[in-house]
C-alpha cells in the first residue's frame, strides 16, 4: 500500500527538557512530494535528523517500506534507500566534482573506471559535466546544491530529504534548481520531503504539505490547502504576497 512508504507514528524527540518532537504522526506516499514547514525551532531538522537516523527518537516509530527503521544507524538507512541534503552544503573542496560523487557511490567492490563511468551519470543529469574536473571549491552556491544533488543520487535513494535546496543560491539560478528536482522525480521516481523557506518554491514543487510548530503538527495536507492555513499564512505572509 502507498501509505507504507515512510510513516511516523507519535513521534517524540526529546533533548534534556527540551522537546523538538511531540507525539508527530503522518505518512508520505511514494512518488509525491512534500513540504515541512513551520516557524524557526518549530522541529523541521529534528523530524530530517530523526528519519535519517542522526537521532533517536525518545519515543514512537519511523517506518520506511514498512520496516521499523528507528533504531537502524544512519548508514544502514542510507543503504535502505533514504539519502539527504544539508542546509549547508560540505563538498570536499580539495576533490574535483566527479571525486566527490564517486567518493559517495554505494556500489562496493566497484573498479575506479566503473566508479568514474557511474559518477559521470550523475554529475550530467545534475548539469555539472562541464565542471566535472574542477575542485569543489571553486563552484557557486547553486553548483554545490547541484553536487550534492548528485552525490545524493549516488547512493540510488527511494526517499530524498532535502534541507532548504535554495537556501543562499542566487535568484537566477532557482528556477533550473527547482526544474532539476522535479526532474528527480519524474525521471528517477524518487519521493521528496522539503525543508524550504521560500513559500513560492514550496508551492511550485511540494504536492503536500506538513506544518509543524513547537514540535507538533498543526495541520496536514495537499500543499495549497495548508499554504491556506491561518498559522502558515501569518509565518509565511510575505511569501504568499510575493508570489501572488
Ligand atoms: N541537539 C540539541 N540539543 C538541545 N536542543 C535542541 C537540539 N537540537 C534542536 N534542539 C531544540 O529543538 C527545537 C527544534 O529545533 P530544530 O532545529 O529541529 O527546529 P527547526 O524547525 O529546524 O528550526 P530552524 O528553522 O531554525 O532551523 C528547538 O527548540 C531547538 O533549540
């Protein structure tokens, strides 16, 4: 059944007497996209740390492919299928584009050519191949989130968690971004949950929509109804109005 792609039962995360989760239920369908939103502290990187096992959930269950994936290690969820981007992007400056994707190929016990020759795949459909031999560092703010999109791609995931995807790239250059992503669902069918601050990208690209606040859920559903949502109208009012 679709509903068992990824589900977070009563989720809670818990730091010292801080919680950043509490009691977070939903379920996300293979193949859609969808959005997290909420307010700063509202728990989006917590939920992101949470599903890629960066941390333990103090109570309730992560479900992927209906597995119970809540105490698996970050490396054996990666393995299952769950690959994700950072807010702030960590190319390794020193190694050219290709390295770093073939530095986060999946495929074990591959030779170097092969390695190289698979990389390659990523590194076009991301638009990279003309920097390909260029280290890492020389590359733009766009240019990195389109690295690490390829060293995401690397490790052939089902599910993407991508942190803030036009966080600090140039407005220019947003649009191919986005462009880029829907492509890795319509072409490489992988399912996308967003953490993006900017509502005119969240409705261009999510189909649902999760609205957390004080690590609860506030409303749930396809992405324009909750864009509609008193609570995210006043967060995101200034968005809204720009994109109208
Ligand atoms: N490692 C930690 N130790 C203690 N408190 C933490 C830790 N990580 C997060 N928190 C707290 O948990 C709450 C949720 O934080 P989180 O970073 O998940 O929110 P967020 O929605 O991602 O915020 P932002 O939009 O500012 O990135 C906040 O009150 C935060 O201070």
């Amino acid at each position: 059944m679709a509903a068992d792609f990824l589900s977070v039962e009563r989720l809670t995360v818990a730091f010292g007497g801080v919680f950043a989760l509490k009691d977070v239920s939903f379920a996300i369908d293979e193949g859609r996209t969808t959005a997290i939103l909420g307010p700063n502290g509202a728990g989006k990187t917590t939920l992101f740390n949470a599903i890629s096992g960066a941390v333990r959930p103090t109570a309730g269950k992560i479900r992927f492919l209906g597995e119970d994936i809540s105490t698996k290690s970050p490396s054996s969820r990666c393995h299952s299928g769950i690959a994700r981007t950072f807010q702030i992007t960590q190319p390794f400056g020193g190694l050219s584009v290709i390295e770093n994707v073939m530095v986060a190929l999946a495929t074990k016990g591959a030779s170097m050519a092969d390695a190289r020759r698979e990389a390659a795949t990523y590194v076009d459909f991301v638009g990279l191949t003309a920097k390909a031999e260029d280290p890492a560092r020389v590359l733009s703010t766009g240019q990195r989130k389109r690295l690490e999109l390829a060293r995401a791609l690397a490790t052939h995931p089902r599910l993407l968690l991508l942190d803030e995807v036009t966080g600090g790239v140039d407005r220019p250059s947003i649009p191919e971004l986005l462009s880029l992503i829907r492509r890795l669902r319509e072409e490489r069918r992988i399912t996308i949950v967003v953490v993006e601050h900017n509502m005119e990208v969240l409705l261009d690209l999510a189909d649902d929509a999760v609205f957390l606040n004080r690590g609860e859920v506030v409303v749930t559903g396809g992405m324009e109804e909750v864009a509609g949502h008193e609570a995210v109208r006043s967060i995101y009012l200034g968005d809204i109005d720009a994109a109208a």
